[in-house]
C-alpha cells in the first residue's frame, strides 16, 4: 500500500498505522475528530535541516521552524532540543514559545503590522532579531529598545519580486504583496540607509520570503542572487556590512499522488551554493544564512482523524461522505481549494474503487475536505483519516459554530502521548460575559 506520507502503514488488522501506531487503538483512546502527529518524523526533518546546513554551509546558518504552521509548547520544545530558532508572527505565538522556555534569543520576530505591545513584549524578553517589515516599525522598534535601554539586532525584509508559482494567497515575495520593503522602488535602500541613525538598532541583514508549497529550488536561487546584489549594493552606498541572509520557508510537500516535492537538504544545498559563489562573485562576506520552513517540517507528520456520520448518495450527481469535523479543524479546501488524500483507517488494506466527496459538519456549503476522495466502499461508523493535515491545520482551527478544537497526540516510538486537550463546551464559553 503507497501512501502519501511514508510513516503510514497498513498492519495485521487489516488498519492504519501511523508512526507503528494503531489509528484505530487512538480513536478508541481519544475520540474523534484527532490530530495525530508523528513526532520521529517531525524530528527527523528538523534534523534534515540542521544537518544540511552543516554539510553544505559549514554549520554557518540556523533553521527556524515556521510556528505558523503548528504553534504548541510541545513542539516549541522538540524545536529547542533539536537546536533550531524558531519564527514567531505574533505575542501568542511568542507568549507560546516563551512559556515552553524556547531560548529567546533565537527567536525571530515577523509580521506585517506587529502592535506597540508585542514589540514591547518581544524587545523585553529579549527576542533575537525582529524582523523589521515598514519604516513605523523602524521607529517603534528603535524607541521602545530606547526606553529599554537596549540594543534590538534587526534583519530588513524585502519583496525581492521573484514569482514563484504558487497560490496567491500565499505568494508574498512580489512587488504587490502587504509585506516589506520593496527593492525596484529604492523603498529598501532607504530604509536599511536610516538604520545608521538608530541607535537602539543593530542592522544585521535582510530576509526575504517568496511564498509557501514550492517544489522547485530555482525561485530560491533566484531569490539568493537578488538578495546578495541589494547586500553588495548595501556595502557600496553606506557601507553596512550585512552578517545574515535569512530566506525564509516555502518548500513544499505531498499532499497528493500528484505532487513531487523534492527532497529538503536540496533546498539549502542550491541555496548555499549559490550564496557561496555571489559572495565570491561580488566581494562581499558570505552571510550567516537563515531558514524558516514551516509546512515542511510538519504537513507530512499529521493526519486527522474523524468518524463518518452519513453518506448521502446523490444519484448521477456525487456521493457525500460526511465526517464530525471539517472547515473548523482543516479551513484549507475552502480557503485555497486545498487539496488532499484519505484513508479508511478501518479498511486501510481495501482497494480504493469509489468515489466520494468528503464533507464537514458545519453548516456551510464550502466546508468540504475532499472534492474526490478514492476510497473503499464507505459506510456510517467507519473511521476517514485525512492525510498530511500536520501543518495549518491546528495552527488554523477555529471554533466556527461553536465546535470544539480536537486534542492533538503525538507518537512516537509506538507509544502516544495527549500534547493539547480537546476543548470542551466550557472552554467555549469561558470568556462569554
Ligand atoms: N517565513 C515567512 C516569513 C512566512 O510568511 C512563512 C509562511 C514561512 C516562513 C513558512 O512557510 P512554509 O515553509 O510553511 O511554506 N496558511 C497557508 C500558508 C501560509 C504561509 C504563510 N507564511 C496554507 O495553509 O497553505
């Protein structure tokens, strides 16, 4: 049996196993809908990563999972004891790491509009490098380090306006995007310019993202080579030296047959080499290089789990298969027509010959999993695992008509462990006045 992700399996029983883990033996456990990740998978990509850099950047560089794409003090701590950084958009996401005692000082901090009191809270905490997005930012950073009486290391983001063949809305490295300076207007030079006169600012580089589910290290090249020009032309109009590159995350995944992700050290390869050679070309210091994948890392590890309540057959139109979660765990078919794979953990060794269309339960015409999902003969009872839900997912869940979140457990060595508690009716009415 071929499936999207290889720490899937089929066993004895003739059901899903995930990480050698029986889904059936957690659906019992914890009920459904449930997110599973597989923590040895999770850290052994994060160790791709680290190693990569290692052999082909001579270690001179630092991986910073994407909390984004699955933010829990769990993996805030898997994160830490594979010796990564982490990349924080938000005070929840920085209040998360913070409270799992991530070292702060390889935290980033990103955003497009990061309020006065998240600034406050990252430069008092002493966050590492805040990634400066808009010239207010600029100012702010600089007062609040002043007030502080503190020096903030910050890194310049920049549209380098490459393409990169992806979903619009998650394409951000063009001239149209909310996110950072641009380089063709001169809005960049200027900025980094002012730097000079900040003097609770350490310049330390740029960062650059050009969007997310690239299978190609082409635009990452090309995304390099740019960079490393505007750091050349950096050093020849003001004379800062720039110490680190950080090129952002993006690289993509299997969620279906159809996708052909490449193998992830092969990214930092290309990347390092061409960093490498523009340094030579151009005389300038071969930069510290900074990643931050995110979906990589997490996507392939997580399936959700969830029972089939009805199928409803719609003669010549499609069969509905529906299952007791859907836009408010996973909001990816109906955000981005998101595409994925499933599974009948109960009858994972059955042929796929049918046809379904998996639905959620809210009360939406749009809450759709699966437009066609292959599967075997579907009935009321049976378990549906959606794959490669491991990033985006949790991170995106909501509570849309009131639904709970699901519980989160990871695996690992063939045994579980509950990392977030499914939310109860209470939770949902805590903060209700
Ligand atoms: N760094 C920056 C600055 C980013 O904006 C992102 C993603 C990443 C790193 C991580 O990218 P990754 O390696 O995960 O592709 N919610 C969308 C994805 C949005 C990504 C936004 N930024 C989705 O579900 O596909």
């Amino acid at each position: 049996m071929n499936f999207v992700s290889e720490n899937l399996a089929v066993n004895e029983r003739g059901h899903l196993t995930v990480g050698g883990v029986d889904v059936m033996d957690l659906k019992e456990k914890y009920g459904t809908p449930l997110y599973v990740m597989d923590e040895d998978m999770i850290r052994s990509h994060l160790r791709t990563y680290r190693e990569a850099l290692n052999t082909y950047y001579n270690g001179n560089g630092l991986c910073q999972f994407a909390s984004k794409a699955f933010c829990t003090k769990y993996m805030c701590n898997l994160v830490a004891e594979e010796g990564l950084g982490l990349d924080v958009v938000s005070g929840g996401e920085l209040y998360t790491a913070l409270s799992a005692n991530f070292p702060a000082d390889k935290i980033c901090f990103h955003g497009n509009n990061k309020t006065k009191d998240e600034l406050t809270f990252a430069i008092g905490h002493n966050v590492g490098t805040i990634v400066i997005d808009n010239i207010y930012e600029l100012e702010q950073v600089n007062h609040i380090a002043s007030d502080m009486g503190k020096i903030q290391n910050v890194i310049f983001r920049i549209k380098p306006g490459i393409d990169a063949h992806t979903h619009d809305f998650i394409m951000t490295g063009q001239i149209d995007s909310k996110f950072g300076f641009a380089l063709e207007t001169g809005e960049a030079l200027s900025a980094v310019s002012l730097v000079k006169e900040k003097k609770h600012l350490c310049y330390q580089g740029l960062h650059c993202h050009i969007g997310s589910q690239i299978f190609d290290v082409k635009p990452f090249c090309e995304a390099a080579r740019v960079m490393m020009a505007f750091i050349k032309e950096i050093k020849d109009k003001t004379g800062l030296v720039t110490e680190e590159l950080d090129l952002g995350g993006g690289f993509g995944i299997r969620y279906v047959e159809s996708d052909d992700p490449i193998a992830y050290d092969k990214y930092i390869k290309a990347v390092s080499r061409e960093v490498k050679a523009q340094a030579e070309m151009l005389g300038v210091k071969i930069p510290k290089i900074l990643m931050e994948p995110g979906r990589s890392v997490v996507a392939p590890a997580g399936i959700t789990v969830y029972e089939v309540g009805c199928v409803k057959e719609i003669p010549n139109v499609r069969t509905y298969v529906s299952v007791d979660g859907g836009m408010a765990d996973n909001p990816r078919y109906i955000m981005y027509g998101a595409e994925y794979s499933a599974v009948l953990a109960n009858k994972a060794g059955e042929a796929a010959e049918c046809t379904y269309t998996v639905a959620g339960k809210c009360c939406e015409s749009g809450d759709i999993l699966i437009e066609q999902a292959k599967l075997p003969k579907v009935e009321v009872g049976d378990t549906l695992c959606v794959l490669s839900t491991g990033a985006y997912n949790y991170s995106m869940a909501s509570n849309y008509n009131r639904i709970p979140r699901p519980a989160v457990v990871m695996v690992s060595g063939g045994q579980d462990k509950l990392i977030v508690k499914r939310e109860t009716y209470e939770d949902l009415i805590r903060n209700d006045l």
